[in-house]
C-alpha cells in the first residue's frame, strides 16, 4: 500500500520531536490516559487500568497500532506548532515522491503519464495550504491536489517562468516523503 500525503505530513512534523515518545506500553498508557478516554480506543476503561497498572503489558497488534497512533498525534503538540508554523511562514518543506505525473498542455504536446521520481522544494504557502486542510479533515485527494499544484509550480513550471497553462495529474503514488 502506497504512503498517504497526510501520513507524510504527520511524518514530518514527527521530525520536530525534541524527545522520542514513550517506548513501553505502560508509559505510553500514562500518557494517553491523560489524553484520551477508554472509549477512544475502544477498550474499555478496566482494560486501560490494566496496561497503566503494567498488569497487561502486549497488547494485540491492532491496539498496539491505535495506541502509538493516537500517542504520536498528541506528543509534543507545542512543539509540532512551532514547526508547522515554521513551515507554513518561512521554511515550506520538501516532497520527494514516486508517482505517476500526467500533463494537460497545449496541442501538439505529449501528455502521457508516467512515473517520475521528484524531490522538490514547495514554498511556505504550500506548506500552509497542506497543514491546514489536513487539520481541516481534507480528504487524501484534496492533499494530493495541493501538493501536485505546488509541484506543478515549483518543478514543472519552474515556479512559474515557463511551461505558462501546464496542468500537472498526480496519481499512483508509490511513495512519498516530506521533510520540513
């Protein structure tokens, strides 16, 4: 299964972290408990005690998913601010991605898709745009627009002092990364 642009976007900010998450169960437990409740998870709150008491200690693989997940979506939220707002106002963030590009273009061009590998630059404003429509519930074709608009301005239209009316498809993404 290929990587999602708004795992990328966690991923990167993920970067930020100035210390690891908690690493057992039990602290990451601690944590959450402060956080979320039973219910979030769909345990139920006896279950919860258990872990945080260190009684249970491996949960089964799905849970132990959900518990990272919702760990890393709260860690250091303070300092995942800060870096989205770094992002977003001065720095942009860089995509590197395998995907299959296809042009819209002026007659007599070739538009054919076909896999690329890029790693690009995006400005500050694209950045902007990502983190908040992820935090707005965009969907993974909304993120994929934003990103292939911010490629198809920054590398193929090299931001924007050629290739004037070039309409960029991203589809078929193998991989990608993005980096702060």
């Amino acid at each position: 299964m290929a990587d999602s642009l708004g795992d990328g976007l966690d991923r990167a900010l993920e970067g930020a972290f100035a210390r690891r998450i908690p690493q057992s169960t039990q602290a990451q437990m601690k944590y959450l408990i402060k956080q979320l409740t039973a219910q979030a998870l769909g345990i139920s709150q006896r279950t919860v005690e258990r872990y945080v008491s260190g009684k249970l200690k491996r949960p089964r693989h799905d849970l132990r998913g959900r518990i990272e997940r919702e760990v890393k979506k709260r860690w250091q939220s303070q300092v995942r601010a800060k870096a989205r707002k770094k992002a977003a106002s001065t720095d942009g963030l860089v995509v590197s991605t395998r995907a299959r590009f296809g042009f819209t273009a002026a007659p007599g061009t070739t538009d054919d898709a076909w896999i690329r590998d890029i790693t690009q630059a995006l400005p500050p404003e694209y950045a902007d745009q990502l983190f908040t429509a992820r935090e707005q519930g965009a969907t993974e074709q909304q993120l994929q627009q934003i990103a292939a608009d911010g490629l198809a301005r920054m590398y193929f239209r090299a931001n924007n002092s050629r290739a004037h009316g070039l309409g960029v498809e991203f589809a078929d993404i193998e991989h990608i990364e993005i980096e702060l």
